[in-house]
C-alpha cells in the first residue's frame, strides 16, 4: 500500500508517465485550514485525495489532456523550445470538490479539435490522440504524429497501458456506444481510421478515405446506435457520413451542407440530431453559426443555423441532451495589437427546443477556451483556459451554468478534453 503521509512519485522508468499523489492527511488539514476551493486553487499541480488512493467504482471522470510543446498567445501555434512533458489531468466530479491527480508524460496537443480525449461509454478505458511531434530537423516545427494511447480507468490508480496507430496528425477520436469499435478522424491525412479495442487493446482494422489531406478531416461522432458516424471536412464545409457493420466502416454518399469550417460534431443523446460549429471566413468579431442536422427527417438534412457567436473552438452536450455550451475564443486569441484583442473569452449555453438549440446564457470565461466536459451525472460542467493553465469549474441547474469560482490549475496548457457517461 502507497505510504500517504508524503507527497509519492509513482514511477515505472524515466520515459514512461509519472503521477503524483498528495498525502490524504496533507489534504484534509490543508481543508481545514483554507476550504476546499482555495485548497484545489492551491494545489491544483498535484492531487487532492480525502480518501484512500483513487478509488475507480464510482468515479465521474473528466480528463484534461495537457500540452506544452506549442504556444497560442502569440495569434499564431507557435513551438516552445525545450517544453516540459505533456500531461494529463484525472478530476473525480463524484465529489465536490473533484479529487484530482495529474500524469506526467503523455503526449497529446492543441493542434486539432478539442475531442482527442475519448472515455469508453462503461468508463473502463480513456484514449488519448497523439497528434504531433516535433521535428527532430527543425525544433521550431512539428511533423504529423498518429499515436492514441491507452489508459486503464480499472486500475487503481488509473495507468497508460499500450498504444495504438492511426493516421496523419490523428485528432478527433471516438469510441463506439458497444466499446468495441474506434475510429478517429487524421486531420492530415484526409481519412478515418479504424481500430477495434478489445479491453485496453488497440489495433488498427483500416483507413476509410472520405477527403483530401488539405481538407483535414478533423472529427468524429457516433450516433447512439452505432451504425453510423459522421467526421467533419473543415475546409469542404460538410460533414460525411460513415455506414458501420460490425468492424465494417464505409463512406456513404451522404453529405451535409454546414455553416463555415466545421470542426467539432457531437449527436443528441437520443440520435435525433447532429450538430457542428466552426468558423466562416475568420472576419474579425463576425458572428458564426452551429448546424443542425435533423436526422430523422426524410430524408435526413440540415434544418437550422443556431448563432453562437464569434469563433467556437468547441461545442459540448449535456449527458441528459438538454444543454449545449459553445466555447467562444471571442478575439482573446488575436495577436497582441490587434484593435480586436480581447482579455477574455465567451462560453454560451443554449437549451433543447424541440428539434434545435436557443440561447439562453452568455458567460465570461479566461481565454483562449479549448475543450469542455460534462460530469456524468450532469451536474457539473468543466472548462479549459489554455494560457492560463486552468480548468474552470461550473455548476449545471435547471436555468443554466453557474460560475463555482473553482478554477483547477494544471500543468501545461489545456488542450482536450471528455468526460465519462
């Protein structure tokens, strides 16, 4: 049994994750000297453990995958020289506040949606794309990677166990509702890979090509049922939609028109509808939009243009399909000098009306937002800052999202993000 007076490094060999533990004792009388917030503000870095070591059975997990090998403040990706380790963060929302821990060493980055985390539906096993590496040639540049890492929720604490491959600067990653099938979207490479997962085992089946390379294939949904999916071709402005038999992948004829550069695709929990937003032309504060895409229509088409405001990074549904919260980079990633460069970034929620979405909320959030999550049982909802190295923390009631004050620092960047159902 793991000593928990001290502050432990778990550590299997110098190149393979690290994860740090906060005493138990530390953490209580820590709590009882400052409050649970301000103790998961302070320690934000390590793990807030008023139990045992992480218990696994009733855990509502969300995992940030951090990065620290590229930059965004500076209006453009730009490459860190010599950056500490990528990361991840484990946030237990079984419990408020959420017990934390962070692994050291596992590479992931910013650079593609924020859906390069994926959680199987039975909460056993989390995969984590890999999507650049850096040129060994030029440090100042990256080269397409096509890695998905595998950890194992079971294990106690949860641990990378194995590795699989997908394509070029693999992105958008998601794990079919039988927790089977895989397929993850490769920006680069212009296809959709497919992986069957048996347990923490990953093994590529194939690449379905739907696209060009330049038209980078960004993210993948599954509708609830599992026979079909339905990846994002930013620069052709439509999403595809994929036939599933089995392990059997094809691309169908069918494509859906969308507003401007579709990026993230997320479908209702009940499969009645599939929504995207992207960006249109990247005009300075111009409004943009998110698809819906009726799906039990006949036949199936897009229905409605829902504003969002200026610049989603992402969109994100309620367990339950009664929210949907757009992370709005609303100019705070504009290049320092620019007349539109704002100190702060936008969330907006929106609610289920029928067959589409209507605002109902706008929020202040730290900018550059990246990825958010829901906690599984709908009750909490988390944020990623980029920048400022946090995830932001809020509250779902029956009128929208409240601002806890709880912000959970990380160590790196935030870049990607889910959360188990």
């Amino acid at each position: 049994m793991l000593p928990l007076m001290h502050t432990t490094l778990l550590r299997e060999s110098s190149d393979k994750p690290r994860m740090m533990l906060l005493s138990k004792f530390a953490a209580c009388s820590m709590v009882r000297a400052a409050g649970a917030a301000s103790l998961v503000r302070g320690l934000g870095l390590f793990i807030l453990l008023c139990g045992s070591v992480v218990s696994t059975q009733a855990a509502q997990w969300i995992i940030s995958a951090n990065e620290s090998k590229v930059d965004l403040v500076s209006g453009a990706p730009r490459v860190v020289l010599n950056p500490a380790p990528d990361t991840l963060t484990l946030m237990d929302f079984s419990m408020n506040p959420p017990r934390v821990l962070h692994i050291t060493n596992v590479s992931n980055s910013v650079l593609g949606p924020p859906s390069n985390v994926a959680i199987s539906s039975d909460g056993r096993v989390a995969l984590i794309a890999d999507s650049i590496r850096i040129n060994p040639l030029n440090p100042t540049n990256w080269l397409p990677h096509s890695r998905i890492h595998v950890m194992d929720l079971t294990r106690n604490p949860p641990v990378i166990v194995g590795e699989g491959t997908a394509g070029a600067q693999v992105s958008g990653v998601a794990i079919a509702p039988n927790g089977r099938l895989v397929l993850a979207a490769n920006r680069a490479g212009g296809t959709v890979s497919v992986l069957a997962l048996d347990g923490t085992h990953l093994k590529k089946i194939g690449d379905v090509e739907i696209a060009n390379g330049p038209d980078e294939v960004s993210d993948i949904a599954f509708a609830p049922d599992g026979r079909r999916a339905y990846a994002s071709v930013r620069e052709k402005n439509h999403l595809r939609e994929l036939l599933i038999d089995g392990q059997q992948v094809t691309a169908g004829a069918r494509k859906f028109s969308c507003y401007g550069r579709p990026y993230r695709v997320i479908t209702t929990p009940d499969g009645a509808l599939l929504l995207t937003a992207g960006t249109g032309a990247g005009n300075g504060p111009d409004m943009d939009a998110m698809t819906v895409i009726d799906l039990e229509a006949k036949p199936p088409r897009t229905t409605d243009l829902v504003p969002v405001g200026n610049t989603p990074e992402t969109i994100e549904i309620s367990p339950d399909g009664r929210w949907v919260v757009s992370l709005l980079m609303n100019g705070s990633n504009l290049p320092p000098g620019d007349p539109n460069l704002k100190d702060h970034a936008e969330m907006r929620v929106f609610q289920r009306s029928g067959r589409t979405f209507r605002h109902r909320q706008t929020l202040k959030i730290g900018r550059i937002p990246e990825g958010a999550a829901f906690s599984a049982d709908g009750k909490w909802l988390a944020v990623q800052c980029h920048p400022d190295r946090k995830v932001w923390v809020f509250r779902m009631t029956r009128s929208g999202a409240v601002d806890t004050g709880l912000k959970i620092d990380v160590p790196g960047m935030p870049s990607g993000m889910a959360g188990s159902r």
